[in-house]
C-alpha cells in the first residue's frame, strides 16, 4: 500500500516493492515502476497501483458428472500482473491522490474472472467424465484443462494477466455417495483382512503341526535309543552272565580237580594207612599165634593139674576184683570134677 505525506501544495508518494505505480499528468505518463517515490500535486495527478506479487486464488466449485452425480472441486490458481500497464489501462487500480486508499476492486474482478473462467474448463470436462472416473484421474485432468483454457484466454492476455500455477487438491462426490463407493474397497480390504488371518492362523497351524511332527520324532528317536540302550545293556548283562558262567564253570573244574587230587590224596592217605594197619595187625596175629604156638609147645606133654593151674591163674586174672571168696566143699568138688572130666577127654 502506497504511503503519501501531505505538504502544502504538494503530496509526496513512496512505493513500495511489490506494487507498480503509474503517475498520469495532465494525461502523459510522469512517472512509473516499482519501489517509485517522487512529489505530485494531487488536483493535476492520477496516480494507478498495480501489485506485481503472486496473487493466490482459491477455487472451490459444484459440478455434475456424466452419470449425473454431483461434485466438489477444490484447487487454487496462483496469477500475477506481467504487464502492469496494460492491467492498469484495463482495470481499475486507482488510488486516491490524498488519502492513497484505493478506489475500486480490481483483484475481486480479476478473482470473479478466473474462477469462471477455471470453474468453465473444469465443469466441461467433469461433465464428459463419470464420477468414478473423476474420482480416479479428475484431479491432473481438470488441472490440465484449466491450464490450457486459462493460459490460452485472450482477456487475460490482454489484462496483462499471468498465469504462474495451478493446483487441484480434490475432487470429492457428495458424503452419502462416496459412503457408497467406499463401501467396496472397504469390503476388498475386509477380505483381504480375513485372508491374511486365516493364511496367519494356516501358517500357525502348520507350524503347530510341524512342532508337533518335531515333537513326535524326537520322542521316536528317544524311544529308538532307548530301546538301543535297553538292547545293550542286556548283552552287557548277558555277557557278564556268560562271563560269570564262564568263571563258575572254571571255579567249578577248578574245585572238582583240587577235591578230586584231595580225594585221590586222602584215599591214597587211607589206602596207606589201611594197608600199614592190615599190615600191623597181620603181624601182631603172626606174633601172636606165634606166641599162642609157642605156649602151646611150651604147654604140650603137661601134667593137667599144672594147665589147671596157669587156666585158674588166668582166669583170675581176667575176674573183677573180688573182695572175699567164700568156697564150700561141695563147689571146689565140683569144679575140679569138671576139670578132671574135661582133662580126660581132652586126652
């Protein structure tokens, strides 16, 4: 906004960087650029101020597609003043000399135009389109037909009027029908969802089972040796019997050779002994009858009484001890009747 100091008979203006000033004297150009700063007197001067910054315009607009739904387009177009001059020859910028206020609306003209302008090219186009189709690839279509409608208009050449950028941001149907073409890709995804679930809970249940499958042929391989362990131990075992066997059976030979050489020895012993008795005792019988033969040579041609007497002595030698004897006649008569008679017939 142009800044202007009052004195008397004269006004001083001072620019600034982002506005075109065009001083009019008496008709003629006086003075024009920007950042311009000079003196005027307010009853002979015009004074017109173009800004030369990017102006930022949004658009937002209703259109109807080709299937008749209704939508929304909501973008912006960034312009700016490449010919002040003729923008100030054709709308206008003026300002007032004393107080620097401007006095029309220029950039609310400007706005209306290019929003008709953009909203013409774009609703043209969203009406050859259906809504699907607007949704999908509205955005860089209407972009490019705003681009070349706009671009290409001749009162916005003539305006002095540069198009710098335009934007679409969206394209949007109304809430109910894009509730309703939501509504598929909501269930592709649900479905998609509950695919991955049940590939997520097939996968577990395939890895539970091949933890269970590890499991069981851990458990079968545990068995197997096991059962390799139990098999060895009982030719372990069998092996020490048969070793033990083996060793009772050479104790068992060794004993029945050590109890035969003792029994060989001890019937030898007694074999000996017994013979060494018989030996003896056959002697001692010889000695014996010999001395029985000898007595009996001694004895032979005797007188009977004296045999009676050696018999008596022996007899009595042979008796008990016997404290008294008492002898009546009559026995002693008997008794050596009995030996007289035993004498006789032995002669």
């Amino acid at each position: 906004m142009a800044h202007i100091t009052h004195r008397p008979f004269f006004n001083h203006y001072r620019g600034t960087g982002t506005a075109h000033v065009v001083h009019l004297k008496h008709g003629k150009v006086a003075h024009q650029g920007v950042g311009q700063a000079f003196w005027f007197r307010p009853l002979g001067t015009v004074l017109s101020e173009v800004p030369v910054d990017d102006r930022e315009l949004p658009l937002v607009f209703r259109g109807r597609t080709a299937d008749f739904q209704e939508a929304a387009v909501q973008g912006s177009v960034t312009y700016r003043f490449a010919d002040p001059v003729k923008a100030a020859g054709r709308l206008d910028f003026g300002l007032d000399p004393a107080t620097g206020v401007a006095q029309g609306t220029p950039l609310d003209q400007v706005a209306g135009l290019l929003t008709e302008l953009a909203q013409q090219h774009a609703l043209s186009l969203l009406a050859s389109l259906p809504l699907a189709d607007a949704l999908a690839e509205g955005p860089a279509a209407v972009r490019a037909r705003i681009v070349e409608g706009v671009s290409g208009d001749p009162r916005l050449a003539e305006t002095g009027i540069e198009i710098v950028d335009t934007r679409i941001v969206a394209i949007r149907p109304e809430a109910d029908v894009e509730r309703a073409l939501r509504a598929p890709a909501r269930e592709l995804i649900q479905q998609q969802a509950d695919r991955a679930g049940f590939e997520r809970r097939a996968e577990a249940v395939n890895r539970e089972r091949a933890i269970a499958e590890n499991e069981l042929q851990n458990r079968i391989e545990l068995a197997t040796r096991e059962e390799q362990l139990v098999a060895q131990q009982g030719a372990n075992e069998r092996r020490k019997a048969q070793e033990a066997a083996e060793a009772a059976k050479i104790m068992a030979v060794a004993d029945a050779e050590r109890v035969k050489i003792a029994a060989t020895a001890e019937a030898e012993r007694v074999r000996i002994a017994a013979a060494a008795a018989a030996e003896h005792t056959r002697e001692l019988g010889e000695a014996e009858a010999a001395a029985v033969a000898a007595r009996m040579h001694a004895y032979a041609g005797q007188d009977p009484r004296i045999l009676l007497a050696i018999a008596a002595q022996s007899l009595a030698g042979s008796l008990p001890e016997i404290g008294t004897l008492n002898l009546s006649p009559d026995v002693v008569t008997t008794f050596l009747s009995s030996l007289a008679a035993g004498s006789g017939s032995a002669s």
